[in-house]
C-alpha cells in the first residue's frame, strides 16, 4: 500500500498542497514585491543533490515539479529526464512592456548551473518551456541529450548547445535511450502563430510505466483520438489562459485517454496565468474520469508504483 512506503509523508503533504495560494499576487501592481508561493526550502546544489541520490525502487519512478509545466523524472535504472524546465524570471524582462506582470512567484529551484540531467526535453520554443537564459546557463558537460522539436533546436543551438548533443523529434517519432527508455513526442494543438510545432512527451521506461505530458496544447474535441491511451500518468495543463487547455478541457480529454493518475500543471508560475488545480480535481469527476487526481508539492518527490493506482474497469 502506498502508506508503507518510504516517501509517505510526501504523499501526505501532495494532498495538502491544494492550500497553496497562487493568486496572492496582483499581476497589474508592478511596485509590489512579489510573495513567493512557497519557500526556498533547499539551495540549488542540495536540490538537484537529493536528485540525484534519491534511490528510486525498482518498478517505480520519481517525479519532482518545478513550476509551470517543468518537470524531472527519475526511473529505476538511474536516469534523470527533464521537461521544459523553466529555471529563471526572464520572461519579466522579455514581456516587460505587456499591462500584466508575467514574473515568477515560485523560487528558481535549481539554477541551470546547476542541473546534471541524462536528457533535457522541450516541448516547444515558448520561453516558459524552452528559456534561452535556462539553456545558454546550463553546463552543456552535464547534460547528456537536449531533445526537441523544430523551433526547440533553433533555441538549444542559439544558445551554446553542440549539434552533436541534439536530437530533434516529431511528433510520433521516439529516441531510444541506452537504458531501455523510449524518448516519444506526442501531438499537441499549437497555441498561437510563433510555434507551429507543439509537442507532448511520453516517456516509456523499460519497467512498463509510461509517462505523458501534454506540453502547452489548445483544445479540439478530437484532440484525445491523437495521443496515447491508458498511460500509467497524464501531467496536463489546466491553466485556459494564452489558448490553452481549460480544467475542464483537460478533464474531457483526461477521461478520454485513461490515465491511472492525473497530474495538473501549468497553473502556478507566473502571476498573470494561475489556474485552479481543484476545479480540475472537480472537473475530473463531472465528466466521469475514473482517473485519480493527484496534485503534486514543491521539493518533495512523488513515487510512482503501479500497483499503489489499479486500473477501474472500462465503462
């Protein structure tokens, strides 16, 4: 069961972070200082330390969120998988002339000096996904594999990434990882006329899981009938500002492609573009999802096994 496991209080704490508060800050008072969603608990280094270390039991993965739809994932052979990690403010600065603030109200995580990853994933070249500043600052020495589709490598190569330690991906294509791990991209519906080629992620590992994420995707009613079905977890964007999915959007196509487990993202980064992970958590039960909803915390790692989400039987 999932209270004999070693990272229980984690999970404890994950159903308690629905109390965070995401809209403490006015987006259109740009002299008040911002008020930080959650505490710097960890510096950097200890951070991507306690990462790196983390013993993840055989049959399981672990998942850390960052913020926005950044996410590391950790399996059982060791590896370390990053997704559009966005590790600075610098869209503060880039749309500094727009009405709203768009800074952040999480602390930066980890700093790009700092990430020791096997591969870094991005889903598309919007700034919140594939940061220039995120990708100029990482040690290059650190990363294995920067992956991505077409305006992704434009940003990666732009910002001091050696061609050699790029890989691009289209949708359905998948790279495959020494350790067993399917590298996929899935579709995903592109939100406005600067990035035509939106992606998802699935990650499958050689233990059987199977990890999707959405990336930034507008809503079409056929949209499910081109992503995977029956993944083990669906980390999704619930936020509906910019064209993005809705909670509810999210919700109809979280019923559609059955997930075991419901991850929302996508709605606590920056101050102009919250969302609320409990109208997902509602909206999954209005339309009749049989997923379980699971909203994650800062800092702690979440543990997936299997066995801890069995499947309800289809309809």
């Amino acid at each position: 069961m999932e209270s004999d496991h070693p990272t229980a209080v984690g999970a404890a704490r994950a159903e308690s972070a629905t109390r965070y508060n995401f809209t403490r800050n006015d987006p259109f008072d740009r002299n008040a200082p911002i008020e930080m969603v959650v505490e710097q608990l960890l510096t950097s280094r200890e951070f991507m330390s306690t990462i790196r270390t983390f013993p993840v039991l055989p049959g399981t993965i672990a998942t850390w969120f960052l913020g926005q739809n950044g996410f590391i994932i950790k399996n059982d052979a060791g590896c370390v998988f990053g997704i559009d990690l966005y590790l600075t403010n610098s869209c503060a600065t880039i749309f500094a002339d727009e009405p709203f603030r768009l800074d952040r109200q999480l602390p930066v995580f980890i700093q790009p000096e700092d990430l020791d990853l096997d591969v870094f994933i991005t889903t598309h070249s919007h700034t919140d996904h594939a940061d220039p500043e995120t990708i100029r600052r990482t040690d290059k020495a650190r990363i294995g594999r920067f992956v991505g589709p077409w305006n992704s490598i434009a940003v990666y190569t732009e910002n001091g990434v050696p061609a050699d330690r790029i890989s691009l991906i289209h949708p359905g294509e998948t790279i495959d990882w020494p350790d067993g791990t399917k590298i996929g991209a899935t579709f995903a519906l592109p939100t406005d006329d600067t990035d035509l080629n939106h992606t998802g992620v699935l990650l499958e590992f050689a233990n059987g899981i199977r990890f999707l994420n959405s990336g930034d995707t507008a809503y079409a009613p056929r949209l499910h009938a081109l992503l995977p079905s029956d993944v083990d977890i669906c980390t999704i964007c619930i936020n509906g500002g910019f064209h993005n999915l809705s909670a509810v959007d999210a919700a109809e196509i979280v019923k559609e492609i059955r997930p075991r487990v419901a991850v929302p993202c996508h709605y606590d980064m920056m101050v102009n573009n919250v969302g609320d992970p409990g109208m997902f958590r509602a909206a999954l039960a209005l339309v009749g999802s049989d997923a379980t909803f699971r909203q994650l915390s800062y800092y702690e790692p979440w543990v997936y096994d299997r066995a801890d989400y069995p499947r309800a039987a289809a309809a």
